[in-house]
C-alpha cells in the first residue's frame, strides 16, 4: 500500500491557558455585583445582619467564582491531554509510516540484454559502457513483419528466428547469468517470480516458453508465481513479504512489439531479496520503495519521499534515469529537479533511454533499475523516473543506492 504522508491529519493545536488577568477582572466585578446587591437589600433593613452582608458581598462572589475558575481549568486541561495525545500518537503514526517507507530490496544480481549488448558481450561490460556513452541504438531498420523501415531498436539475433526461439533464448541466458547467486541460496528459499511478456506471442505462447526454459535450467528453489504489474509489485512485497525468508525474480521482456515504431526490444532478469536474510551473497545495489506520482503537482512531494525513503539529502543526487515517460513530463520534472537544488545536469547526468533505445514497454521500470544498479557501482546513488509512455500514466520514481 502507498504510504502518504500528507493523508495524516494535522497536528491538534494546544488550547491556551486561562489568562489571570481576565479572571482577576472577573472577581473584581462579581465583588462589585455581590457588594451591590448586599446594599441593596441591606437597605431596606432597619438592622444590618453582618455576616449576611459578608456572605453575600464577598463570599458568594469568590466562591461563584471559584466554581468558575475550576471548571475552566478543568476543560483546559481536557483539551491540552486530548491535543497531547493525538500529536504523540501522530508521531508514532509517522515514525512508524516512515521505517515502513525506509524498507528496501537487495539487489542480488541483473542480467539485462537490449540492442546494445551483441553476442561477443558475454558478461556485459560493451554494453554497460555504451549505455554511460548514451550511444545510440534506435535507428531505422526492417520490423519483424514488413520490410519498410521503422525507427526501434532490436535485440541481435540470427537471421531466420522467430520471436519464440529469441524469447526462449533470452529468458535461457537470463536464468544462466541467475544460475551462480540462485546456487550460492539454499534449496528450501521459495523462488517469487512475476513474468512478463510485451510483444506478438500470444499469453499462452509465452508461458510454454517460460516455462521449458525454466525446466531446462538448473534453478533448485520452489518456484512460485506472483501477479501483478511494475513497480507496484516492488510496493506491496515491502509491505507484506520485506521479512519473509524468501527472493523475488523479476523476468520482464519486450520482443517483436505489434506496433514496433519508436520501441526497444528488451529482456531483463532482477534478483532481489530482502536485507534481512542472510545469503551468502554480496548485493549489487539497494532499490528502495517507489514513490507513485498521479499529477505534476505531487511531483515535488514524490521526488522529496523518494529521497527521504533511502534516506538522501537532494544534494547527493548527481545521476538518474529516465524510461518510458511522456515528454509532458519532461518540463516539469526538470523545474522541479532545479527547485529542489538537486545538482543533476539534465542533459548530461539524467539518461533518457527512450532516446537511446526507445520505450521498452512493460520493461521500462526494470530496464532503469538494472542500468542504475550497474552505475551505481560508482558510488552513487541513482534516481529513476519510469512510465507507461502515455502523458496520463502514473509516473514512478525510485532510488537505486550503492550496497
């Protein structure tokens, strides 16, 4: 579940205390009545009676005035115990809110193929350097079905595949490139996988390849099958599975799009697990919970709990990412980046990758994390914008941190 902040009710104001001065006035013309009054009738008295007059000058003013008084400073302190308690209850609300907006995944290990990664780049190292470069990868060339020209990127495969024979190929590298942390893990940790698939197979199509690559492979844990779509998935395992003995698999993949113009082809693999369980494996990178922004006026405050989730001050964010988001988007997170005082040069430090490979579908939040993972090997923490390419799509932003 989404945590907001701003959905917490605001702090009850303490009443103020009776001023002294006011009551002091207050007595001063209760004596004055009760002094009247004790005249008034004592004058029709051939005798005065004393104490009567006393009584009714001095003692039933003070004491009305007492009754007064008591009552005041009891409802005061009703309403400074009621206003106390609901601001300490408002703080734990928050402290609590925020340790839940604090948890985070380890990022075990990426494999992460695009267009830019050719068969002689075994440990992807060409393509890492190419995605720093911002070297360009959509151009115009033959789609899947056609011979006109269209501007995407495609993964490289050999003359004459198929879709399914390049999706069952990729998803068998994936879980090759897995196969060393998964066999560091043991056998009894169930295995979470959310698959996804953009492109011209059919559900059913992909499925049957997913799963003959994954009976191939030498994956030892209990495989189980989650739902669900992008980051919000990332949302809810912190919520409900952030302390459970247990990994998340991520395997996302755009090949052969129906309408391919201006596209990437794409097939990533995310390891993640829990910071908590301790696996016998070094983390590559921290992906911590993904703020989820409706409208550019919550943009400031999304990019602000993005940063506090970690925590980060603005100043320590000099790289980002940027996938899948409308160029509507683009005006306003810049403004905001600047008014923010993030020290991230737009056109140099923030990587566009729909301007190197093109938009990666349903991949695009995980094609980001797995490049900011990499580049966060620097030392630096990575912010990351990711949407559905559409200018009414929510726009997500996270932070991959260095291990």
């Amino acid at each position: 579940m989404a945590i907001n902040l701003k959905d917490i009710p605001a702090p009850a104001e303490t009443p103020r205390p009776p001023k002294w001065w006011r009551w002091l006035l207050f007595l001063i013309g209760l004596f004055i009545t009760g002094g009247t009054y004790a005249i008034f009738i004592s004058s029709e008295k051939i005798e005065v009676n004393a104490a009567e007059f006393w009584e009714n000058a001095l003692a039933l003013p003070f004491i009305t005035w007492i009754i007064f008084l008591l009552g005041r400073l009891a409802w005061y302190n009703g309403q400074l115990a009621t206003a106390r308690e609901w601001n300490k209850r408002r703080e734990r609300i928050i402290f609590n809110e925020t340790l839940r907006g604090r948890r985070y995944l380890s990022i075990l290990e990426i494999s992460l193929h695009s267009a830019l990664r050719d068969v002689t780049d075994s440990n992807g190292d060409k393509q890492r350097r190419a995605l720093q470069e911002k070297r360009q990868a959509l151009k115009t060339q033959p789609p899947w079905k056609g011979h006109e020209g269209v501007k995407h990127s495609r993964l490289p495969a050999e003359k004459g595949i198929i879709p399914e024979q390049l999706l069952h190929k990729k998803l068998t590298q994936i879980l090759e490139e897995l196969a060393q942390p998964l066999a560091a893990i043991p056998a009894d940790v169930q295995l979470n996988v959310l698959m996804e698939y953009q492109g011209v197979l059919t559900d059913e199509q992909s499925e049957a390849v997913w799963q003959q690559c994954l009976a191939e492979s030498q994956i030892r844990q209990p495989v189980i099958r989650i739902e669900g779509e992008g980051l919000g998935v990332i949302d809810r395992w912190l919520d409900e599975s952030s302390h459970e003995r247990s990994l998340l698999l991520i395997i996302s993949s755009q090949i052969a799009p129906e309408k391919p113009d201006g596209t990437a082809e794409v097939a990533v693999g995310l390891l993640l697990g829990n910071p908590e369980q301790s696996f016998d494996i070094r983390p590559r990178a921290s992906l911590h919970r993904p703020e989820q922004v409706l409208q550019i006026s919550d943009l400031q405050y999304g990019i602000e709990r993005a940063l506090d989730w970690v925590p980060l001050t603005e100043e320590n964010v000099t790289h980002g990412w940027l996938t899948g988001v409308d160029a509507s988007w683009n005006v306003p997170v810049a403004s905001t980046l600047n008014g923010l005082n993030v020290p991230l040069n737009i056109g140099r430090d923030l990587h566009n990758l729909n301007y190197t490979l093109g938009y990666p579908g349903g991949s695009a939040p995980w094609l980001a994390i797995s490049c900011a993972a990499v580049a966060s090997g620097n030392g630096q923490p990575q912010l990351i914008f990711s949407s559905h390419n559409h200018p009414m799509a929510p726009l997500w932003i996270t932070i991959v941190s260095p291990a």
